[in-house]
C-alpha cells in the first residue's frame, strides 16, 4: 500500500496486534479495529467483545498519532442484533466510531429481511448503529429510502469497485449516494477479491463503472473520483486532519513520476491520475511529514525479507 501512495487505511480483522505493531514501524497511518464475529458461544462473544474493548483502548492514538481504533462488528449477518448492540455500547462507552460491512450481496439483504423482517439498513438503525460516527463497506443493493437513511444519519460509504466486480456483487449506487450527501470513500477490500490493493485502479474503476452503468459520461468526473481517494476517504475514517494538502493538515503526500508516456501530454494532469495513472507511478510517499518511499523504495520496511517470509510461509502451508 505504501509503495501504491495509501497514506492511510481502515482495517478490521483478527491479529490486530500484530498490524498495529507493522503501522507503526511503516510509518503509515490506519484506522483500526479488532473485528468480531458473534456466530458463537455467549463466552466466546464477550472474550472476543473484551478483546475488541482492550485493543481500542490500547492503540488509540499510538504511533505518534497515526493511529486510531474503532469498534467493528463484522456485518449483520455475523453477529446477531443484541450482539451488535453490545458493541455500540462499547463504542459509546470509548466514543469511538464504529464500522461493519452491509449490504454487499442481495443474497444478504434477503437473509437480513427474513431473520429480522427488515432491510440491513433500517435493522442497524434500529440497534443505534448510526447513532455513533460510521462507515459502512460495500452498500451494494441500497433502495432510495435507505440512502435517505444514510444520509440523515451522516454515515459514510466505502465503495469497493474492485471486489465487488470480482465477486460478482453488483455495483454500488454512488452517484445517488453523492447527489443525497452521503460521503462516499473507495477501499479495495481484502487481497483475496482485490490482489492488487492498488487504489489507482480503484479510483479509475469508480470514474468508469459508474458512466458504463448510467449511460451518462458524467457519472462520476475524474474529479469527483480523486475526492473518493483522497479528501472524502479521509473523512470517512474519521480523520480530520488530512486528506488534502492545505495549511492545517497533516503532510500526507505522494509525488507521481509523470515523465513517462501515459502522462503526455501534460495537459489536464487530474484526469492523467484517475485514468493513465498506477501504483508502479508513485515515485515517493511521505506521511506526517516523513518519507517513507523515496524512488519507489520502502525506507522503513525490508521489502526483500518480508516477501520471502511470506512465500515460505505460504510454502509451510501446502507442506502441512
């Protein structure tokens, strides 16, 4: 991700220890939490419940500031309604934000409407989801009354193009969701429906999916689509204090190489970046304003151990 220009990022999955340690060393900057599933013992839910509770107040403004937590039940359909909303009181009790997956699939949708008779959106309403700052990933299969929802409540949409044409989920309604107010961000998802974890792709994928879908050329400007990578991400995880270069904000920064053909000619240099433009251009990266990347390079990470930690990792896997 540092390599691709993320500067920051949301996280939320098991191990968050162990990524928290990795954000500080990198030197980038994250919102994280210790995501939790609730299809289990009532033991089990409270030591994961705790779990979650320790780890946000633990890292809460660690690594100089570059890191925040918030509180994540995984989705809906992962954790039952009272288990939810346990976790609200928790991040209530933190103040802290909250941020689960919804709507991804239609398959989920009509699952949530026959276990609990109504649509994910009015059922996390229900729970006091949407009384906290929230983010919700995906928001694939919203009607207009959910995204006047949305709205009204302030919560913020990650939109995962990338993922969601991969796993065949179905194209998010973003236009609409703009046009109501709703800050919409882009995330990649996990490697495993994304691989690349290269947000160029995903703000390129953002800019043209949503002209294909509409017929209209305007659907998304290229424009709109950096906000969705830059300012509007920031925003929606609950950062306040980057996502644009202006007096004030934290020096979270890249520098693209655009000496090189796709860039020329140097004309409308916004639209080169959303639809020529890709994570192998990204020359140099600082955040809170430390290089990180200089000349494509990880200044703080041993790119050369880790990818081969990795792969014999991965070669202890298929031996056991």
């Amino acid at each position: 991700m540092l390599k691709g220009g993320t500067t920051a990022f949301l996280d939320m999955y098991d191990h968050m220890d162990q990524v928290a340690k990795v954000v500080e060393q990198s030197g980038v900057r994250a919102a994280l939490a210790r995501g939790v599933i609730g299809l289990c013992s009532e033991e089990e839910q409270l030591r994961k419940l705790e779990e979650s509770a320790a780890f946000a107040r633990e890292w809460n403004g660690q690594a100089d500031g570059r890191i925040t937590t918030v509180i994540s039940p995984h989705a809906p359909y992962t954790c039952p309604p009272d288990y939810i909303e346990k976790l609200v009181q928790v991040a209530n009790d933190l103040n802290l934000p909250l941020h689960t997956h919804m709507s991804e699939t239609l398959r989920e949708v009509e699952q949530n409407v026959a276990d609990y008779g109504l649509r994910p959106v009015a059922h996390l309403e229900k729970l006091g989801f949407f009384s906290r700052p929230s983010l919700v990933a995906h928001a694939v299969h919203l009607n207009d009354e959910e995204i006047e929802i949305l709205a009204r409540h302030d919560v913020a949409v990650s939109h995962n193009p990338g993922s969601n044409l991969k796993l065949a989920s179905g194209v998010a309604r973003v236009p609409a969701l703009l046009k109501a107010g709703v800050t919409v961000s882009l995330g990649t998802d996990g490697p495993a429906s994304n691989n690349n974890l290269d947000m160029f792709e995903e703000m390129r994928l953002a800019a043209l999916i949503h002209k294909g879908v509409s017929g209209d050329p305007t659907a998304v400007p290229a424009g709109e689509a950096l906000l969705l990578g830059t300012s509007y991400g920031a925003k929606s995880i609950f950062l306040n204090n980057t996502g644009a270069l202006q007096v004030g904000m934290k020096a979270d920064f890249i520098a693209l190489d655009i000496e090189q053909a796709h860039f020329y000619p140097h004309t409308d240099l916004i639209s080169h970046t959303i639809y020529s433009a890709s994570a192998k251009d990204v020359e140099h990266v600082w955040v809170d304003g430390k290089q990180v990347v200089k000349h494509g390079e990880c200044l703080t990470l041993d790119e050369e151990r880790i990818l081969r930690e990795s792969q014999l990792a991965f070669d202890g896997l298929l031996a056991r």
